[in-house]
C-alpha cells in the first residue's frame, strides 16, 4: 500500500504513532470532536483545502482564527480518485502559476516533511477527508504522514495493521476494530 506512491517510502510506522501520542488533546480531531459533543456545542465543519503548501497553511491558521477547532484538509479530486499522477502535475502547475489548480490539498504528493507542517501551524484539530473509491493509501496517509485524523473512518473504511488498531484503543478513542 504505500508503494503506491514514492512518499509512502518516508513513512516510520513507529515514529508516526509516536508523533500522535505526543500531541495535545486539542489536536485530536475525537478528543475535540467528542468533548465538543459533551459541551452541547455546534460547530462550522467546511470542506477546505487547497494544493500550494503555504497557502494551506494560511487557510487552516485563518479557519482557526475564526472559530473553528475542527477542520478539514480536504485532498484534491485526483488524489481522491488514485490519480497520483495527475495530482502531481496538478500541484506543480499550481506551485507554477502561484494559484490552486487543484480542488484541494494533495496529502499523498506532499508527504511527511509538508504534511507535518500543516499540522503544526495550527493548533486545530485536523480531519482528513477521505476518498470512497479506494482508501488504501488515502486513508493511511493522515495517519502515517502527519496529521490526526477520525480513526474510527479509517478503521471502518480500510483494512489496518494490528499495531494501528492497538495504538487507537490505547489513545482513547472509543469502538475502534482492526478489519
């Protein structure tokens, strides 16, 4: 699964489960969502991203800044669809033009380094939205990459490893299964 694309040769198993432990409560996107829920509150959930790297950064600092403790990184069509390719060009001809040519942001085609750094320019609970035609490397790269993401749609969506389904129940995240 993650030789489906060259970025998926960056991924440390153990270094990512020992990324998510060491972040705080408020960036787990079901620790926010659940203690949201118990408080009674609403909140805005938008579908947001887009491809450039800093541009990215500025969306998810700028949703924060307005409110928002969950929010989206929503992964381009292309990537939605396995196209990894195309997504490619597409975030090169973004970077190009200095303008999203993408519907989103590219998670598999940026990799941990990039990925990572969305993550830690804000202090939002992120949510990787996922792809229904094959969650293979979608679904994984949130969790492998960098960023927190519902657990429980991944497990439901996608075959994981037994050692991703003992992280989650040891996390503190409720219901989790391995299949």
């Amino acid at each position: 699964m993650l030789s489906m694309w060259p970025t998926g040769k960056e991924v440390d198993l153990e270094e990512a489960i020992a990324y998510h432990k060491k972040l705080p409560d408020h960036k787990n996107f079901m620790k926010m969502a659940d203690r949201l829920h118990r408080e009674g509150r609403t909140v805005v959930f938008p579908r947001a991203g887009t491809p450039i790297l800093e541009q990215e950064i500025e969306l998810v600092r700028t949703l924060y800044e307005a409110g928002l403790p969950l929010i989206p990184v929503t992964p381009d069509s292309y990537c939605r669809l396995c196209k990894f390719d195309k997504a490619k060009l597409g975030l090169e001809e973004s970077i190009r033009a200095g303008k999203p040519k993408l519907n989103g942001f590219p998670t598999v085609i940026h990799g941990v380094k990039n990925t990572r750094k969305v993550v830690e320019s804000t202090e939002a609970a992120l949510n990787q939205r996922m792809t229904n035609l094959d969650n293979r490397l979608m679904g994984r790269s949130p969790l492998l990459l960098a960023s927190p993401l519902d657990c429980r749609t991944l497990c439901r969506t996608s075959r994981v490893t037994k050692r991703i389904a003992q992280w989650s129940k040891t996390s503190g995240w409720p219901s989790i299964s391995s299949g």
